[in-house]
C-alpha cells in the first residue's frame, strides 16, 4: 500500500499533521498500518470509527451477528436503518462513510482455533472487543504466537479495562489470568447490563493506544491494567509483570498451540444470554403455559434481579435472585415441580444445573426466558 498522502488527505489529516508526535511522517505511518478488530459491538463500534477517522490504512472486521434492537443502546456504528443486516457489513459501510480510503476486510465467521491464525495473520495489531472469555484467551494466544500487540478492553454496568499486551515487551492476558474464573462467576453484558457511553468511553481508550503502538508514541498500557468506574468517575491503574512461568509468553512461538477454549472455559465463544442443556432439562414457553392452564403443580422460579422485575413478570412465580438461590435451597422442596426462568434463558440454565446438583430430581428450563414467554404466550409483556 502506497505511504504517499494525497491533496484531500493532506487536508483531511490536517489536525494530525500539526502535531509534532503524528506529522506527515506518524500519518503515513497510519496510512500503511493495519489493524484487526475481534468484534464490531460495543468496543468495536468507537474504535473501529476513531482508527478509520485517523487513517489506518487497513482495518479488518470479525463477527459472526447481525443487527438487533438491544445493541443500538450502545453500538454506535450500526443505525435503525442496518437492523437485521451483518454487523460486518454494517460496520463496513460505516467505516467507508468516514473515510473511503480505508480498505475493509470483512470476516462474517465467529472466531476459533480453526481459523484465528489464518485471519490475524499479516495485521500490525489486533483490538480485542470480545465479551466472552474463550476469545479473549483465544486472542491472547494468537497475538502472542504471532507476535502482534493486542488492545484489550472490557466492560460491565459502569466499569471498564484497558490494557496492552504485547508479550515482546511485557506481560500478557494469562500473565494476569492464567485461568478463567468459574462458569457463570461472572455475568456477561447480557445479563448484567452496560451504561451505553461506557464501551464509547473504553473503545475509544483502545483506539488511542492502538494508535499510538502503531506510531511508537507516548507510555503505553503495556504493564499496566486501566481501570474505570463511570458511576464514580475514577480511573485507577494497576501495574502488571510478566510471569515468567506464563503458559503461553513463556513458550517458543512454535511450540505455542491453539486449544479448545471453550471446553478450558467452560463457557460457549459467544456473548449471548443463551445456554444449551440436556433437552429433557428444558420446557418450551407454550408447554410450560398449558400445564399452568391445566391446574398443574409446577411451580416457576424467576432468577433475575428485582429492577427487572418491574419490567416484565409472570403472575405467582417465586423471585430468587441467581446469587441468592444457593443459600436459599432450603426453603425449596426437592419433592416439587420448579421451572426456573431468567431474560432469555442463560442465568436461569445454571441455576437448574445447581438445584440439580443439590437433588432436584424435577427442574426445567423455561427456553428463552421470560422474552421468549412474551413472544409466544404472553404478547402484552414488553421484551428487554
């Protein structure tokens, strides 16, 4: 790709230009740099938009969704207009909207062992905008192996992280969590919910940093975790060190291997509030209606919070909040029929999987939760 700028990008770049850290050198640079981004949501969206705005020359794109409803709150760079579209595509025309000079590759694939290398090979530096750890690992892994920096961030409610890996020069991802937490010890965005300007504020954090790795500028993240709290207002940094026993940056590149992540996670490569259990563990909202309608004795538990509760509820079910329902078993009879629901039906799946260890001999899933009730029983109750 050619370094050399334009009239129109000599304009366009202008404000770069002027500073003595960018100039026409630090904004060739940008020009000829590439970039993947693992996610086009809520830390995709800004960071995908800020290095297109700056003149990353190539950005390529890996998702495996489409455009819904619930992700305009935050995901910036898909509109009304893209529901129902790839969030590839989307992200593409928008990205080519700020800057038509951009070269987009698109990868509409979830991103795995099978294919990771293959895509990440050849980019300057990966931005990772997962919400799931199988993929964080999974990105960590290969940047290492490849040797590429990785841009971390993530989000929850009012907090965010920031970091830089990049094992040539300081610690990676599994230097500061060699092991991922239990499943279900720490619930997605889908379950616990995101301020919408939070991801704006951390994606954008990413963007910076990747940019200035890409033109070897400032004090980077690497060895230091950026934490921040929206609802206080703070920014603390934690300093990080490299182990040198690491799994993975204590290793050859080529003795570096891609493994199942989501069987060392315990947890599906995807951020959706969704499970899959043993079918005869589960029941459909329209059966789970019927027998109700029929006077049966089942009895429903409702596993999310109190606030959301006020949105939507199905009439007589007992409210036991998922991290409250282990200590409270006790006032439950293993004898009885339960049917445990949540939002959409992922909370709701390891609360069985726990009465079930615990010996309720008959508990059920309710399939797709309380939005899926809506949908197929109850029309009048809202979907969130």
């Amino acid at each position: 790709m050619s370094a050399q700028l334009s009239r129109d990008d000599l304009m366009r770049y202008s404000r770069h230009l002027l500073i003595p850290e960018v100039g026409l050198a630090g904004q060739q640079k940008l020009r000829n740099a590439s970039v993947l981004l693992i996610g086009t949501g809520g830390l995709g969206s800004p960071a995908a938009m800020y290095l297109a705005a700056a003149g990353v020359g190539r950005i390529g794109l890996v998702d495996y969704d489409v455009v819904d409803a619930s992700n305009l709150q935050r995901q910036v760079i898909h509109g009304t207009a893209q529901l129902g579209t790839l969030k590839v595509e989307s992200a593409r025309q928008r990205i080519l909207d700020i800057n038509p000079t951009v070269q987009v590759d698109v990868h509409n694939v979830l991103f795995t062992s099978a294919n990771a290398l293959e895509i990440a090979q050849g980019y300057d530096l990966i931005i990772d905008g997962t919400d799931n750890f199988p993929t964080r690992y999974l990105v960590n892994d290969v940047s290492v192996k490849l040797g590429i920096p990785n841009v971390y961030g993530s989000i929850f409610r009012f907090d965010g992280q920031v970091s830089v890996f990049d094992a040539q020069h300081g610690p990676c991802y599994r230097c500061l969590f060699p092991e991922p937490p239990p499943p279900g010890l720490v619930p997605s965005c889908a379950e616990g919910g995101v301020l919408g300007v939070l991801p704006g504020i951390i994606g954008s954090l990413q963007a910076s940093e990747g940019i200035k790795v890409l033109l070897g500028i400032g004090e980077s993240l690497v060895g230091r975790l950026l934490l921040f709290n929206a609802l206080d207002m703070r920014i603390e940094f934690v300093k990080l060190r490299k182990d040198p026993n690491c799994v993975v940056c204590s290793q050859p590149a080529d003795k570096i291997e891609l493994i199942d992540y989501e069987a060392f996670c315990g947890l599906p490569a995807h951020d959706h509030d969704e499970a899959s259990m043993d079918k005869k563990y589960e029941i459909a909202p329209k059966e789970l209606a019927e027998q109700l309608k029929n006077g049966s004795q089942v009895k429903v538990i409702d596993v999310r919070e109190p606030h959301e509760l006020a949105i939507s509820r199905i009439e007589g079910s007992l409210d036991i909040p998922l991290g409250e329902i282990a200590a409270r078993l006790s006032e439950l009879d293993t004898a009885n029929e339960y049917v445990v629901m949540c939002r959409v039906g992922g909370r709701s799946a390891r609360a069985v999987e726990l009465m079930l260890a615990a010996g309720f001999g008959k508990v059920k899933n309710l399939v797709g939760g309380i939005n899926a009730w809506a949908e197929d029983v109850d029309p009048d109750l809202p979907v969130y």
